[in-house]
C-alpha cells in the first residue's frame, strides 16, 4: 500500500495538488478527507469521485499532514488500497438510535471480512460516543479494533459534518472497515494528563449531563476551582476552554481513569455537558494542565506501539482531540512533530471533539482529551 497526502486552503488548490499527486501514474483508491466546515467539501468530493476514489471524510477543528496545523483548510490522505481490502459504509442516526446504526456497522463488517476493523469518524450526536461502539461491537457478536474521532466544526460546536460522496450529516457516521487478514491496523489512546486534587463524587447526571459535583451545580464547582468569580458572565465558548485545561478524570476500578471534556454548560440549571457519559455516582479528579511530560507520554506510547506490534508503516492516522491544541497551544505541533519521526511514514491528522479507540490497558471505547494514533500496513 502507497499513501500520499496534499493540503490546500481551496478546492482550487486540492485540484492542483491531486493532478500533480497523480501524474506519476500513482491511482489511488481510498481518500481520507478532513476538511474545514468553511471549505467546499462537496466540490472536493466530486473532485476525487471523478477518478473512482471513495471518500472517508470529516469536517475537522484544524488538519495537518505535517507538524504545521492548518485552520480552515483541507488535508487529504490517499491511498491505493486493493478495493477488495476495504469498504467505505455511512448511516444516518436520525431516524434510529446511535447504538442500531452502529450495530448496522458491525453487521456490515462481519458479512464483508472475516477479520474486520473499523476506522470511523461521527457527526453531532449530543450522545455518548460509548453506543457507537457497543454497537459496533454488539453487530460483530465481539470486541473488534475501533479507532476514529468525533468531527469538529472549528470550534463553533453547531455543526459538525461527517461525509462520504453523495453523502453528508451532522448526525451520521461515516467508517472505513478494514479487512485485518489483508491490513495490519493498530493503534493506541494516549494522553499524559495528571489528576490533581481530591476524589470528588457525581452526585446527579443523566447520559453525559452532569447537573451537580459533591452535590453542588456542576458549572460552580468548576468554575470555584479555578478561582473565578462564579457571577461574571459565562460564554460557551469560556466553559469549552474551561473543560480543555481542567478535564475530568473518571476513576474506575477494572481499567485505566477515562477523560471526559466539557463541551458546553447550561446558565440557567449550571450543569455542564461532557462529551461522553459520566454516571451518577461516579467518582473523579480534576486534571493539571499539560506540560511536556505529557508529551513524552505520548510518544513513549506510541514507541512502544511500535515496537510491540510492528516496526513499520505504510500510513498513520492521527485522531488528537481540540482541548490538547487549545490546552498545549504552540507545543501541539513538536507533539505532531515527535509522532510523525516515530513512524517516519505518510501522515495526515485533525483536531476533533472525542476519540475511539483503545488506551494502552484497557478496551476499544470512546475517550476524551487523548490523542489516537492509528497505523496500517498491507501484508
């Protein structure tokens, strides 16, 4: 397998990086296309449908194929997959629940490879992205490998579009499932934060909706242990920032703690809204910000992927969740930098607003703050 990848700040410029991509006879068969929610995507897809090539996409919080990260922009990845090796799947989540149209997945993967595995991007469910896999899984009768993001919107938190030709939806899911005995596909959630403080204690949430902390509101608490004025007027946009700096760390006794972000906080009620499930009765601490040690952690991680699994690469997928790009600003791109020299192979990544996949202890599940690092290889 041969992986290329382009960038552009318009679809003109994608036109002009794609013919010169493909002028050395290369044909590839499989884009993965992530793209800012202000670029064209539609025109983009029909760019790259013109010469057979199916799409994976996702609009995106900022892209990058290199430790530069662009905002606004496009990157793509293609790659010369034999099509018998993979199928590209979208389904609608609007009229079933998110865990059936995940279901709909697996069952799809099971009755196209023996061995699937499953590369997924979804839109805005304002659910908890843990149905996405139990689905996936519960339609594979399993645990099967589950790596991806959720899309981003470049922070406006409206309207993130997940695509294929033809095809697009806020609300939808869009995967790439992968025939295992054909393409070697690994990978690993990482993130490096540091729990700080006291144990405290959910006392009232539904699904991912947390309406109080030790039985105070929720936004309060947060907003206390930063030492703010909990009277001053709060934007949306400062309890995102709020959430990226100070994630939760939800503590379990089987597996490693789980991240879980702030998305949005309610004025009127001041519960906050977390982008994955956090349950009454759960018991958390509060993240530090990051330094560089989080960074090492990270790439040691991933050199330890590496060197358990294989030491090579045809192509590597970076799902980095935008609360570490807000929360490391200038040092997001040396952790771009230091990932890519791990693999030395073809590379593309997007910031995006929650990841799927399986930290270094534990399962295949949906996590926030992390960085997913995904890596294939033909056999």
């Amino acid at each position: 397998m041969k992986a290329k990848t382009i960038k552009g700040n318009s679809t003109e410029e994608i036109n002009f990086a794609l013919a010169q991509c493909l002028s050395d006879g290369y044909s590839p068969t499989l884009a993965l296309v992530f793209i800012s929610v202000q670029q064209d995507r539609e025109a983009v897809c029909e760019l790259l449908h013109e010469r057979s090539i199916q799409i994976f996409g996702s609009t995106t919080s900022g892209e990058f194929i290199s430790s530069e990260i662009s905002n606004g922009g496009i990157a793509i990845m293609l790659l010369d997959i034999n099509p018998a090796y993979f199928k590209v799947t979208f389904q609608e989540t609007g009229s079933i629940s998110v865990f059936e149209s995940a279901k709909k997945f697996g069952k799809d993967g099971m009755q196209a490879f023996n061995s699937p595995a499953f590369i997924i991007a979804s839109g805005w469910l304002h659910t908890d992205g843990e149905e996405i896999i139990k689905g996936i899984e519960a339609g594979c009768d399993g645990d099967v490998p589950i790596f991806g993001g959720m899309a981003g919107d470049d922070l406006a938190l409206s309207e993130p579009i997940v695509f294929t030709y033809g095809k697009s939806s806020t609300s939808g899911i869009v995967a790439v499932i992968i025939d295992q005995d054909k393409i070697d596909i690994t990978g690993i959630v990482t993130c490096g934060w540091k729990p700080i403080g006291i144990t405290k204690t959910i006392t009232k949430s539904a699904g991912n909706i947390v309406y109080t902390i030790d039985n105070q509101p929720a936004l309060d608490v947060v907003i206390k242990y930063l030492g703010l004025n909990v009277d001053n007027e709060i934007s949306d946009s400062m309890v995102v920032n709020l959430g990226a700096y100070y994630p939760l760390q939800l503590e379990r006794e089987d597996a490693p703690p789980v991240m879980r972000t702030a998305m949005l906080g309610n004025k009127a009620d001041r519960s906050l809204i977390y982008a994955g499930t956090v349950p009454q009765g759960a018991k958390v601490r509060f993240s530090l910000p990051p330094d560089f040690d989080a960074i090492d952690t990270v790439v040691d991680e991933c050199v330890e992927l590496k060197t358990n699994e294989y030491n090579k690469a045809d192509a590597v997928i970076m799902f980095s969740c935008i609360s570490r790009h807000l929360s490391f600003g200038v040092m997001t791109s040396e952790e771009i930098e230091r990932v890519i020299n791990v693999w030395n192979a073809p590379f593309i990544g997007f910031f995006c607003y929650g990841e799927f996949g399986k930290s270094k202890a534990g399962k295949h599940e949906f996590h926030n703050n992390t960085c997913c690092v995904v890596a294939l290889k033909e056999k």
